[in-house]
C-alpha cells in the first residue's frame, strides 16, 4: 500500500473517489504540523488564517510539486501567474479553513457547554449538622446539584433522604 493509499478512501471508494497526491498529503500533513505547533495563539491573534497560510506557504513551497511535468508546464506560464504557486495557496487555504472552523466549533460548544451547566444547576453545600433534627447521620458537608426550576419533596443521595422542611429549602 503506497502512502497516498487512504484506509478511509478504499472503504468508502465506489469508483467515484479520487486519491491524493503525495504532494497533497506533505501540504496537509505540514499544516497539521504548523497549526498544532501555533495552537496556543489561533484564539489570540488577529488574522490568524493569514499568518498561517503565509507561515504553511514558507515552509512548504519548496518541497512539493517539483516533478518535471510540473517544472515544464510553470516556465510556460507568466512568472506572476504561476500555477504551482496558486495550487499549493488553494490547498493550504482550504485546510487552514477547514481546521479554524473545526477549532471555533470547539470553542463555541464548550462556551456555550459552560453556560447551560452554569443556568441548569444550582451548586449547593449545606451542613447536615444544621439538619440533624431530620437526619440521623453523622455530620459532613454534602453536596447537592438541583435542576433550576425543579422543586423535590424529597432528595435520595447515598441512601440518605432528605425531606422538605429541612434547611435544603
């Protein structure tokens, strides 16, 4: 199996599927690279996808399509209209897209993750000592998570019940 042999690809392949370049896997395997390695400044900085596509295009330009197919057909070509160059800009761009969409994804289900827990729950310690009147269990700090909005008669926790009327409600 040659490195441009996708596992994922020959699964899902029905004749349709096309396989990539190895020139195409060195591009996405080096923006992998780079936007793990600037992970902590993608939330951070402005213009990000810029700085990345001119950071991935820097170090990668050089290295890929340089077969001589690819050499012949670019000096045809205007030296401000090259192809190559275009090419490997396209691939970097849609990659780095791909892979910040997938990151502000993250980032926003975790914020809004943080803001159902904050508004569902209620964090509630209480002391059973202010409630041994009602309890015959030793005296410790308890810890309670109450849905908003929710009212219980009584509350089971380790085989302890809580009824109304105690310093819960």
């Amino acid at each position: 199996m040659k490195s441009t042999d996708s596992i994922l690809i020959t699964i899902k392949n029905r004749g349709n599927l096309t396989f990539p370049s190895e020139d195409v896997i060195k591009i996405t395997r080096r923006c992998e690279i780079i936007i793990r390695s600037n992970y902590n400044v993608i939330r951070t900085k402005k213009n990000i996808k810029t700085i990345l596509i001119m950071t991935i295009f820097n170090d990668i330009c050089h290295e890929v399509f340089n077969n001589n197919a690819m050499t012949e057909y670019i000096l045809q070509q205007d030296l401000f209209d090259n192809h190559k160059i275009e090419l490997i800009k396209r691939i970097i761009s849609i990659y780095v897209n791909i892979r910040l969409f997938h990151e502000a994804k993250c980032a926003t289900d975790f914020i809004h993750n943080e803001y159902i827990r904050q508004n569902k729950y209620h964090f509630i310690p209480f002391s059973l000592a202010q409630t041994l009147d009602t309890l015959s269990v030793p005296a410790f700090l308890l810890h309670v998570y109450i849905l908003k909005g929710r009212h219980f008669s009584s509350i089971r926790f380790m085989n302890v019940s809580i009824v109304r009327g105690s310093s819960l409600f």
